[in-house]
C-alpha cells in the first residue's frame, strides 16, 4: 500500500454491512495538496431510526490524521463534531484540547470500514510484521470519542488481521491497493467502486457523495 502502486485518484466505493443489512457507506479517496482527502457518508437504521453521517477527514501524505469533521442527523437531531491533530499524538475536539487522545496518530469512525485504510497505509508493514497503535475513536449515535489500542498484522499482501486490545475483537480486512477494505471479515463487504469526480478542495462534511 503505497502512492506508486495506487490506481489513479480519486476513487469512490461503497459498502454494505452484510452482518445485518442495517448500513451502507460510501466514500471518495482522493489526493489533496497536503496528502489525503476521504469524504464519506454513512448511512445506518439505529434501532429503528435513521441515523446519517457526513464526514470529511484530511491527513498528511504520511497518512497521519489531521482533520476531522463530522455532522450527525439522527431523526430530527443534527450534531456536529471537529477534530484536529498535529500528526504527533496531540488532539482537540471542537477546538478544546484532549490529553485523553494523547498519542493518537489515526481516526477510527465507528460505523465505516474506511478509516481503516489509514493506518494500513501508515504503518506500510511488511508480510507477518504486526505493530500496535492508539486511534482517536469515534462512537455513533453518542458522537464523542475515545483513544483506541489496537493492532495490525499483515497476513500476505492484500490481508490483514485486526484486533482491538481492549475488548478483544478480532477481524481479517482483504484491502485493495488504496488499503480500502474490500472483505472486513463477514461484517462488510465492497458492493461497488469506480473513479470519481475530483473534489473541490474546500468541500465540506455535509457535500458528501
């Protein structure tokens, strides 16, 4: 997973949760002049009501996470969230400092398969090399978010194991070569992609595909 071995930018795909048919996401990977751009929407049936996502996150051409902006419409209620980071570890959620987050490089919005493609594309393992990491993670319908200890472990070129050091949760990804997932272990699956249309680079959450 690296720029050279990237098909050509930008890129929109689409997942179903097949777990429960409750979930669809789409998001468009594209580049920035800083490094990389996904804007997504998310689209889920939370306990019998419709709950939509917009986000937009930006992160540097090392993959880092830089920004964060996410707008969360669930039944009448919208909320909004902002998060920022300086690449090294440090965080701010709606411009309030969060030593919580401290020595958080990647986002991890619950709900979508594609921040995992960060991380992937960060750490640039190599075949059996496993590695931990802390992400900002970000829970729906709460909408706040908490560091996560988690660990990667490359299984070929296209697969990776995942688990979640807390709780235990363990999943295989096979990933394209954007590190976009294309199985997420019986819970997601790819059911389209293609190219996109090229960004505006001052589009916002909600001028999501």
């Amino acid at each position: 997973m690296h720029e050279s071995s990237m098909p050509t930018l930008p890129r929109t795909v689409m997942w179903r949760r097949i777990i429960d048919d409750l979930s669809v996401e789409q998001a468009a990977l594209s580049h920035v002049p800083e490094g990389y751009e996904i804007i997504g929407v998310i689209l889920v049936a939370e306990a019998g009501t419709p709950l939509r996502i917009d986000y937009r996150l930006r992160c540097s051409m090392d993959w880092r996470t830089r920004e964060v902006e996410l707008e969360q419409v669930l039944g009448a209620d919208r909320r909004s969230m902002r998060l920022s980071a300086d690449g090294m570890g440090a965080w701010r959620v709606n411009g309030v400092e969060a030593p919580e987050l401290a020595g958080c490089i990647d986002v991890d919005l619950e709900f979508s398969p594609s921040t995992n493609a960060l991380p992937i594309n960060r750490l640039r393992l190599k075949v059996g090399e496993r590695a931990e990491i802390s992400a900002a993670w970000v829970r729906f319908p709460a909408l706040h978010v908490i560091a996560s200890h988690q660990a990667y472990h490359r299984l070929d070129q296209a697969q990776f194991g995942f688990q979640s050091l807390a709780s235990g949760f363990e999943a295989v990804l096979d990933v394209d070569h954007t590190g976009l997932p294309v199985l997420y272990s019986g819970i997601w699956q790819r059911i389209a992609d293609g190219a996109s249309p090229q960004a505006p680079g001052a589009s916002a959450a909600r001028s999501a595909p």
